[in-house]
C-alpha cells in the first residue's frame, strides 16, 4: 500500500517509516551558512578600524606635538591584538555573528581614546597615570570582558531562565553606591563606588544590562495580561488599573535614582529602556502614552523640589545670562564654553591638536562630543553619529529578526540603551535637553562605562549568531 495519498500527504493508513539520515539535508531543511564570508568581511572592516585609530593618534600627536611619540602606538597596537583576539574566538563559537558590529565598536573606542590623549596634552598629563593610557587598559578589560561573554553564553535562550535574578542584581547594583564608605560621591552625583585609591566604578552601567534582561524576561512571562485587556479611550486601548503596577514600580525606581543618587539622566535611561521593551512586547501605544506623562510629572516636581535638579533645568533654559553662568556650584559656564567650542569647530574643524578642548570643563568625559566637535567640525560628527546609527539599526535588526519574542525584546532593548544613552549626552550637549552626566558609549573616558558597553556587544554578537542558527533551520544527523 502506497504511503501517500493523491494529495502526497502522508497516509494515516499503515504505519510510516522514518526516512534514514541522508549526508544531504532537504533544502527546506538545510542550514543556510555564510560563516567564512561573514569572518572574512569583519576581518577585513578590523583592519580599516585599527589603521583608522592608529591614524588618529598619529593625527594628534602631529598637531599637539609635531612629532611621533611610539609608546601610544604601541599600547593602541595592543588593543588591536586583543580585538583580533575576539575575531578568532567568534570564528569558533559565533561563525555566523554580525560582522558590522565589532569594527563599529573598535573604531568608536579608538576615536575616543585618541580624543583623552588629545587632551592629556593639552592638561600637560603623561606617563602611566595619564587618562587615556588608563582608558586604554580599561578597554583591554573591556575587550576581554567581552570574550568571556562570548565563551560563557553560547545560547541566549539561557539567559531567560535568570529573569528575576537579573532583576535582583540590578537592584543590588543600584543600591551599592548608597552604602556608606564604598559609595563616592563625584560631581554632585552618588552612583560610584570606589575601591581604595585605585578605581571607581559605576555599577548602574552593568545594572543596565541586568535591567534589559529582566524587563525582556518578565514581558515576555506577563505579554498577555498587559496587552489584551483594558478600556478604550481616545482611539487607544489603555490598561487596567491593576496592570499599571510594572509601570508604577519603574517609575518610583527611577524617581528614587534622582532624588538619593542625584541623577536625572541614569533614571531617564532607565524609564525609557523599559518604555520602548513595554511597547515592543504589547504594540500599545497607551503605555507609551502613560509613560512620558508620568516622567514629566515626576521630573517636573523634581525640577521644583529638588535644587540640583532646578539648576540644571535653569541651566538648559537660559544659560547665557549672567547669574546662571557664573553661579557656583552648577552654573552653565560648562554648557556655555561645549557650545563655543562646537562653534569653534565649524564644518570640517580645526583638525586633530589643533583645538582647545582643555577650556570647557571635564572634555574628556561629559564633553568628549564638543571636544570631537571641536577639532573634527559638524562632517567628523556626523560621520560619528553614523557609526552610531548603523551600530543601533544592526541592533534593532537583529532584535527583529529574532525567532523567539525573548530574544526579540532582549535585541531591541540592549540596542535602544545605546541609542537613548547617546541621544542624552548629544541632546545635553547641544542643549536640546537639559545636561545630564552621562557617559558618550565607547568614546568618552570611564572604565564601567566601556565594561557595559563592550558586554552589550557582545550580546547582540550571541543573539546574532542565534539568530542565524534557530534549531527550526536544523536537521540532526
């Protein structure tokens, strides 16, 4: 008797005998692989990336100091060794990885390191204890962090199993900075930690990848209940009053981030990370809605309660006049003089050494992006925010391309902290929005900052591989 019917569905007739292994799998079935051509086109993009930061230290050390000093060659030389590095580990445990997202990453650190030794010339620093050799041997431990991710995790599906676990460390990490003789206030600002005399460190940018995980993990586990249900009004479907407490309770986080840690910006990043992962996992545009109205309520009651917050809203909205700009502490004379120097730097900039970045207070963290803007003009920041963009949209890709909706809010969420922590530092900068202290990704000065960021590249790497790799694409055997 025949095993199929007219239609070549299989019959329910008699018993069917599993087809053997076949060497050559069906072509619906068979995996689709590129590992080689993908490697090869990174290796190729690393290549441009290294010489284009070798060219700019040497671009610096020219305009700065008319000559060639080797030794920041050679410990850039290094940093190059260990991306490459990370090149052959991915060419074993992640073949079929995005091949964009390491050069991008490369030549944003590079720029950046370039930029702080720019600027150790101009402040007269040298040696060892110089801000852009540390920043330099913080990217080393950067790198490395993002090797051992790339070992350790070799399925991201392993992350949602540690969902409240995540959320657990983030809050742990939140709170060390409150604990009296570890955390350090710097700046008006207690969100560091300090080791000794050796090092700070700021544990909110590792919580935010602990928070991007556990927001991912408990959409996905409460989807349902946070997008069917609710009344509409306006056109919009919005949530029960019993649904609203997810919301209420990130909201009340990000209050308390500004009110005992005295930083706007690391809680607008945080609301917001959750905002865009919310809105992903529902498609509602009310938690959106609900969202913005009570950040603005909340920030505005803060700007009238709150002195530090207050003055940098004074700041932002009239920077020019003489009591703001010469008021001490926390006037806008650092707003005032990023703005010059931007203006300084007019379209294509007064090149590499060439500036003064060292006028405007802390260049080479809060102001990394006046002090680019300065030496490289409007088209040398704009070609940086393009690396940005181009490193966000591969993110978003491969959130979306992803099989798996944890995977999908995991992509999406960790690409969007990049995008929105950029878009804070530009918009204070430009005065856009009001300042806030936040660090540029990859280019300004601050070792947890380059961890974090480092650590969410490589994610997206694992999640791409993943991706390309869905067991549905498999046949064993």
């Amino acid at each position: 008797m025949s095993d199929t019917d007219a239609t070549g569905r299989i019959s329910t007739s008699s018993p069917v005998t599993p087809p053997a292994p076949t060497a050559t799998p069906p072509d619906g079935m068979r995996r689709i692989r590129m590992p080689q051509r993908l490697r090869n086109l990174e290796f190729w993009l690393l290549l441009m990336a290294c010489f284009i930061n070798a060219s700019a230290i040497v671009l610096v050390q020219l305009g700065a100091l008319g000559r060639i000093d080797t030794q920041l060659v050679l410990l850039g030389a290094g940093l190059s060794v260990l991306v490459f590095g990370l090149h052959i580990v991915m060419r074993f445990v992640a073949r079929d990885a995005d091949p964009f997202l390491l050069p991008i990453a490369t030549v944003l650190n590079g720029l950046g390191i370039a930029q702080i030794y720019r600027i150790d010339i101009a402040f007269g620093d040298s040696g060892w204890e110089s801000a852009s050799v540390r920043q330099i041997a913080w990217s080393a431990i950067a790198i490395i962090a993002a090797i051992g991710t790339m070992l350790l995790i070799r399925n991201h599906r392993v992350l949602f199993r540690y969902t409240y676990l995540s959320g657990l460390i983030a809050i742990v990490l939140l709170l060390l900075p409150l604990v009296p003789g570890l955390g350090q206030e710097i700046n008006g600002a207690r969100v560091w930690i300090s080791f000794g005399s050796f090092a700070t460190f700021q544990p909110g940018e590792i919580a935010k990848i602990a928070l991007a995980v556990f927001f991912a993990g408990y959409l996905v586990r409460n989807r349902d209940s946070l997008s069917m249900v609710g009344t509409k009004f306006l056109g919009m479907r919005f949530p029960r009053a019993r649904d609203l407490g997810p919301l209420l309770i990130v909201w009340a986080l990000s209050m308390a981030v500004i009110v005992f840690q005295r930083d706007l910006g690391t809680a607008l990043l945080y609301f917001g990370l959750f905002l865009v992962m919310l809105y992903v996992a529902t498609s509602r545009l009310s938690w959106v809605v609900l969202g913005l109205s009570l950040f603005l309520a909340g920030a505005l009651i803060a700007s009238q309660t709150l002195d530090y917050v207050h003055a940098r809203f004074e700041n932002w909205l009239v920077p020019f006049s003489d009591a703001r700009y010469d008021a001490d502490p926390g006037g806008s004379y650092q707003l005032v003089q990023g703005l010059f120097g931007l203006a300084n730097g007019g379209l294509i900039g007064t090149g590499w050494g060439r500036g003064s970045p060292d006028i405007t207070p802390v260049p080479q963290s809060d102001y990394i992006i006046a002090s680019l803007g300065e030496e490289l003009g409007l088209a040398g920041l704009f070609a940086i925010f393009a690396l940005y963009v181009l490193l966000v949209a591969r993110g978003f890709r491969i959130g979306f391309a992803g099989q798996d909706d944890f995977g999908k809010l995991l992509g999406v969420g960790l690409a969007f902290v990049v995008a929105l922590q950029v878009f804070i530092v530009v918009g204070g900068v430009t005065r856009v929005i009001p300042l806030t202290g936040l660090t540029t990704p990859f280019l300004a000065a601050g070792g947890s900052s380059l961890i974090a960021n480092w650590i969410i590249v490589a994610l997206l790497l694992r999640l791409s591989d993943t991706v390309r790799n869905h067991p549905r694409l498999v046949i064993d055997g």
